[in-house]
C-alpha cells in the first residue's frame, strides 16, 4: 500500500509540515482539526453543514456507537459513513479512553479532585485483565466487555477510514512503575489489533497505533519507537499527557521528534488554540477535541483574544446590552449573517437550540479558518510569522 499521507511542504524553523492524507471516502487537508461526531452526529449540525464550513473528517467514538445503537445495526445500514449520510472520511477512536475513564477519570478529574465520570451513573470499569476490561453500560448498567479484537471488529463493522488500536489509556497521577506495565500492555494489544485487522479488516481502513507512556521520556520514547515499527498505518498520541500545557508541549516534542517522517500523526483530544498552533509546530497532522462543540453548547464562543484564552463567555449580563457580533469581520453563518451577541445571550439564557447551532457554528468555523492559514503559512514559509501573529491576537 502506499503511503498515505503526501507532505507537500515542511517548516524549515519547527517540524510543521503540510500535506494531504488519502483514505477511501477522500482527501483530508492536513495539518486539519477534526469535529467530533461522537454519536454519529456533530451535535447539533446536519452533515453537509460540517463539510460547507470546510472540514475534511469526523471522529466517530466506537465505545458509544458500540452501546446504541450498535455496530451490527450500524453494518446493516450500510456502515457508519451511510447511517449518519457523512461522505467524507472518519476516523474511529478504540473506546479505550472512555473504559478507562469510567475507572480512573479523566486527567482533568484527577488533577481536581473529581470523582470519575461514572461516579453518579451505572458506567464503571469492573475489571481489567490481560485478555481486555469489562465494564458497566453508563445507559442501562448492563455488563459488557472490550477486548483488542472486539474494538477492531466494532471498527471494521462501522466501516471507518481510520481505526485506532485498542490501548490502556494510563491516568495522570500513577507511579512510573505502572506506567511501564501500562504501556507494554498496550504494545501487546497494538499486535493483537494488528493481527486481528490483517486477517479480518475491511480493504483500505488504516490502523494507527498509540503511543502511551504516560509523562516519562523515556517511556515515551519508547512507546514511539515500538508505534513506529510497527505494522500500523499513522500514529496517534494518547494517553495522560501532564498536568500543565508547557508539559504537555514537552512530552508531545518528546514523540514527534523520533516519529518516521512517511507516517501521519495524531494527537488524540486536543484543541484549545494554543495547542493546535504548538501542535502544528511540533508536527502534528491531525487533531481531534470536543472543545469548539462543547463550548458553544455551553455559550462560549471562540474570538481572538488570547489573554482570554480565545474565549468569551455570552451567559455574562453584560452582553445583554452588545449588539455587536460575536467576531468583527469574521465569515462564519452567524456572524455573516448579523446574528448579534445580545441575540444569541439571549438564546442561550433560555436554551434555545438555535443559540447553540450558531455558536457550534461560529466556533468550527473560527477552528476550520485557524488550522486552514496554519496550513497555507507552511507552504508560503511563513509559519513564524503566522503563528507568532496568532499568539498576539490576530483574527484566523
């Protein structure tokens, strides 16, 4: 098979590069930020509106789509692509994150103090052993259990573009002790995915695998290396990636930088501005994040002012009274269309849903435009300039 991604251009001053990854149902643009469609759906969003603001690829999230409806009722409508009527490419996650949350929590719950996600509800992982980890449904408390090849096969079955291998996603606050056997773990189950999708896998799917080890360079390098060369088709970074974004930076430089030049890279739910640009910087080709789609669902919308985290909060009683947009000159639906940030305050103080479809909007609109001028930057060669301009408050 040849290789899938065609980097076209590199950065001369970072390891950016640019390029264009080929999969079945099309081309994907990189680098590229991709909308999760965790149901089979971009909350809120018809298909063909996700593809007219310019994306090129969806997250579908295997564990979900694996409790309801099911991956066999999904086959039998023609595979995912043809039951959500997206035609373009979508990635599919393992389910692993979302396992291994409902026992540990996210790194967010633990570096809080939270409780796991399962806490108040019937979702709880009751065991993990060599052969996969069964779990409690978090819809109807029922047990299941996620093993390698039951996680390639729900892929396979849901027909996606890209598959990720089934891998323990280690927690944040775990000794370096198990952070080792976490990862060699899931080294093995890399090989169990691989040998499972090379006799069964649907022709033209690809299979990342995982890089895990935790906050420790060695460890992660490690896991790299044995990614790398491995049988898999691009390689995804997950895992707990520290608890402060200078660290994070780190460790994914720590990756990237004995990552093989030829196979693509993605960095698994990462999205806030300052991360997608250092990502880009550090050689990443693909991203995928909840963060544009929550935070509108959650009245936020994305502007360009980064000692705001690129955030503005329109709950606030201030905003009441502004009629101006939610951008200045920016092209998205909503802003184009006049939609003021008093209107949609006060869509959102009443939860209409239209506030929320124009926020999803204008968020995956702002993220789309980001990562298109960080693309077009590497190829101009001026990703420095571009990049440090971002840095200091200019519109995508």
């Amino acid at each position: 098979m040849a290789a899938p991604l065609q980097v076209v251009a590199t950065d001369p001053s970072s390891r950016a590069r640019a390029g264009v990854l080929k999969l079945p149902h099309g081309e994907v643009r990189t680098p590229a930020f991709v909308p999760l469609a965790t149901k089979g759906t971009v909350r809120g969003l018809l298909p063909a509106e996700v593809a007219e603001l310019g994306y090129d690829m969806v997250l579908g999230n295997t564990y979900h789509l694996f409790i309801e409806p099911g991956h066999e009722r999904i086959a039998d409508a023609g595979g995912l692509h043809e039951f959500m009527r997206w035609d373009k490419p979508i990635i599919t996650d393992s389910g692993g994150f979302q396992v291994f949350s409902m026992g540990h929590g996210t790194v967010a719950d633990e570096i809080k103090g939270r409780a796991s996600h399962g806490g108040a509800r019937h979702g709880k992982t009751l065991g993990i052993t060599e052969e996969g980890v069964s779990f409690r449904s978090h819809v109807d408390g029922s047990t299941k259990f996620l093993a390698p090849e039951t996680s390639m096969e729900i892929q396979a079955a849901l027909g996606s573009d890209i598959a990720l291998v089934f891998d323990e996603c280690t927690p944040f606050n775990v000794t370096k002790d198990y952070t080792a056997r976490s990862t060699e773990r899931t080294h093995r189950w890399l090989e169990r995915c691989l040998d499972w999708h090379d006799a069964n896998g649907p022709e033209g799917q690809l299979v990342y695998g995982i890089v895990q080890g935790g906050v420790y360079d060695d460890l992660r390098v490690g896991s790299a290396e044995t990614i790398a060369a491995s049988r898999c088709d691009g390689i995804a970074i997950g895992g707990s990636l520290g608890a402060e974004k200078d660290q994070m930076y780190e460790v994914v430089s720590w990756t990237t930088a004995v990552l093989p030049d030829e196979k693509p890279r993605h960095l698994l739910g990462i999205g806030d501005v300052d991360d997608l640009i250092r990502g880009v910087e550090l050689g990443i080709d693909t991203f995928d994040c909840a963060m544009p789609t929550r935070l509108g669902r959650h009245g936020v919308a994305l502007v360009p002012e980064p000692e705001r985290r690129w955030r503005v909060d329109l709950t606030g009683a201030k905003f009441r009274e502004d009629d101006g947009p939610l951008c200045e000159d920016c092209p998205c639906p909503a802003c184009s269309a006049g939609f003021t940030r008093a209107y949609i305050k006060y869509l959102m103080t009443n939860r209409e849903l239209t506030g929320m479809r124009l926020l999803v909007l204008h968020n995956l609109a702002f993220i789309q435009r980001l990562m298109a001028g960080l693309r077009q930057a590497i190829i101009d060669g001026r990703l420095t300039e571009h990049a440090a301009a971002l840095r200091g408050g200019a519109m995508p």
